[in-house]
C-alpha cells in the first residue's frame, strides 16, 4: 500500500521456481486483496514488471514442498508529483551511526542538505547535484548516492563507511522514488563448471566443521572469514592448488574493480593466510573482511584453482608461489574458477551488565571496542 494518491510498479530482478507453474508461482493482483483484477503470473525463470492503478497492490506466492529453489527478488516504486528528489534521513538514526549530518554528501559533494533540530533533508532538481540518468525501456531512471566516508584514498577500506542509494524512475507524466539498500541473493556457495566440479563456501572457525548457510553472509569489519574449496567428490588421487584469488563489488566483473587475494599461488594481501594448497582435494584459507570503497556493502570473492594428480610431486600444484609471468597455466592440469559471495558489512553491538542491571550499550562496527568503567559509592550514585 502507498500513500493514496500514489501508484505502485513492481519488478522482479530475480526469480527461479521449480519448473512447473501450477507448482510455484507468483500471481500479482491489482487492488488489497486477491479478489482484485488479476494482472498476471510469474513462474520458472520468467521475469515481470506490474503497474497498479490505485495505490494498492498484492502479490501472492504459493509453492509446495516438492523441489528446491532459490526464490526471487523483487523491488517496488511508488510515484510521486514532484520534479525534485527529496531525501530525510533522522539525525537520531544518523547519531547512532556516529555520522554528522554536516558531512553527509551527493554525488556532487557541493550540494549541501538542510539541517533541522530532527532531520537532516536533501532536496535538489531531479537533474543535479550529480544524479545520473539512463534509460530503461520507456522509462528515464535518475540515480543518485548519499555518503559519508571516512576515507577517500586508496582501493578497500577495513573501517567502517555509509552510502544510501537512490533513485527516481520517471514514466510519463509521473516521477516516482525510492530509497533502498542494494542486496544480491545468490547461494552462498557456487559450483564451477568443467571436468571436475568444485565448489567453495565460506566456515565458521579454523576447524573448517561448520559451514555458512546465510545469505548474504554479514561480517564484521576486520573479521576473520574461513574459506574452503574442494572438490564436489572427494578424491585422495587429486590435490586442489589455490593459483589466484580475486575479490570484487560485483558478481560479473573482476576486472574493472579488483583486489587481489592471492595471484599465482603468491600472498598479496597482508590479512591472507593459507592452511592447505596442492596437498589435499581442498585448499583452505583465511583473510579478513574488508569493503570497496564507492561502492555497495557487497564483496564477491572469485577463485581459479589447479587440479593435479596427487602422485606428480613435480607439478604446478606443489611448487607453491611462482613470480614468474607466464602465458598460461599449464594444460596438462585441469583448472577451475568460482566464485564465492556476497559477504556484506554487519553493525554489532555489546550490552554491558552490572550486578543484573543493563548500563548501557556500546555499538561497534570493529573487532575490539575498548571500555572504561567507573565505579561510585552508593551514596554518591545518582
């Protein structure tokens, strides 16, 4: 439901049901209940967009217990009459993220916001202050980004950053607008293609015993993460080699926006450690979380592994570290590349207790938070 003299556009980014549409689907429906008009069903791998013509809409998702699937994901806009975006963010939320409203910024880092006792406010033309306009079909989408970064040199960041995405999408006569935080829903574990199928998922400890079902994965800045890629059935004639080791916002590029883990069996990140490489059907290591900088709270982590057989003691998989540059990977070894993601940046907080009686809290974003506690006399005790 929108407010009443609002519309709604819904659009499913991402969807996959089991294949049989009296089995899974979603039916969208024009108005607060099923009994409204029927707009149309989305099943398998189909991809839709529905429009209301009031500001109700229901969607209804029906499935039964018979076959797996990864779900969908959809993202919803309501229209607005204003040719301006107009952003109002809580200074309370803002303070609790230890963020002052007077170094909030745009795209363009001169237009300021307006500061009130509650709220701080941007409200700016449609097409300034730095917002980008493309075209989606018959459709102009405006985005822009609210930050407040810490840092602004150098590739990654391991402290902690704000960004809010906006965007308005104009149809017609009508503008309408959203504010959202980007989230990628893919399984956390991936399997390759090829010859051999290998797969790679992120553990809880150094023990490697239990593995990660969340999706995205939410980590803390600086926190540990325990990865492990093996083959899909296990071989003890077959060792995995960890070769290269690349981390990037986004599922489908690794080049553009990169940084390197591990390149040609050699440590490039400082944080990177290897438990096993070229000596077992799995190789294991750790390194810790970090997050791009200008970019979503995503990071996908793309592996490319060697398989050699067990027995070559002379093969690519147990020289380890090679410098040398070379055209390609030998082909007599069979090679492998997955990819491992989102992990995505988690707030904690720590509540301190004294004798049963809460004292307060402490939000951190890091690994260590540091504490210094005062004790006063009964009589001296507000």
């Amino acid at each position: 439901r929108a407010s009443s003299d609002q519309n709604i556009y819904l659009t499913f980014t991402y969807l996959q049901l089991e294949n049989c549409c009296s089995c899974d689907y979603i039916a969208v429906y024009d108005g607060p209940s099923v009994g409204s008009r029927f707009l149309g069903k989305v099943c398998n791998d189909s991809q839709s967009s529905f429009h209301s013509s009031s500001n109700y809409l229901t969607v209804l998702f029906r499935t039964d217990g018979s076959v797996v699937g990864r779900g969908f994901n959809a993202q919803f806009t309501s229209s607005l009459s204003s040719d301006n975006m107009n952003i109002v963010i809580s200074r309370s939320y803002l303070s609790s993220l230890g963020i002052d409203g007077h170094n909030l910024y745009l795209n363009d880092q001169y237009c300021r916001p307006h500061i009130s006792y509650y709220n701080v406010v941007f409200n700016f033309p449609i097409n300034t202050c730095g917002t980008v306009r493309e075209f989606d079909h018959s459709r102009i989408v405006y985005t822009n980004a609210l930050r407040a970064f810490s840092s602004s040199y150098g590739e990654i960041t391991r402290q902690s950053l704000f960004r809010l995405n906006v965007s308005c999408r104009m149809e017609q006569d009508s503008v309408s607008q959203i504010i959202y935080e980007v989230k990628h829903h893919d399984n956390v574990s991936i399997s390759g293609s090829g010859r051999f199928n290998t797969s790679m998922a992120f553990y809880t400890s150094s023990n490697f015993y239990y593995k990660v079902t969340q999706v995205p994965y939410l980590v803390g800045l600086n926190q540990n993460l325990y990865v492990q890629v093996s083959l899909r059935r296990g071989d003890s004639t077959l060792v995995v080699f960890l070769d290269t080791c690349v981390a990037s916002p986004s599922p489908h590029d690794f080049h553009s926006r990169s940084y390197d883990l591990i390149r040609n069996g050699c440590r490039v990140d400082s944080t990177f450690y290897s438990y096993s490489s070229g000596t077992s059907p799995y190789a294991r290591f750790r390194f810790r979380a970090f997050q791009f900088l200008r970019a979503s709270d995503h990071v996908y982590i793309q592996c490319k592994v060697l398989i050699c057989p067990a027995s070559d003691y002379n093969s690519r998989c147990r020289r380890g570290c090679s410098r040398r540059v070379a055209r390609e990977v030998e082909t007599e070894h069979e090679s492998e590349t997955v990819v491992l993601g989102p992990i995505q940046r988690q707030s904690k907080h720590l509540m301190l207790a004294y004798r049963g009686q809460s004292i307060f809290k402490i939000y951190r974003d890091h690994g260590l938070a540091k504490v210094t506690l005062h004790y006063l006399p009964p009589n001296k005790r507000k």
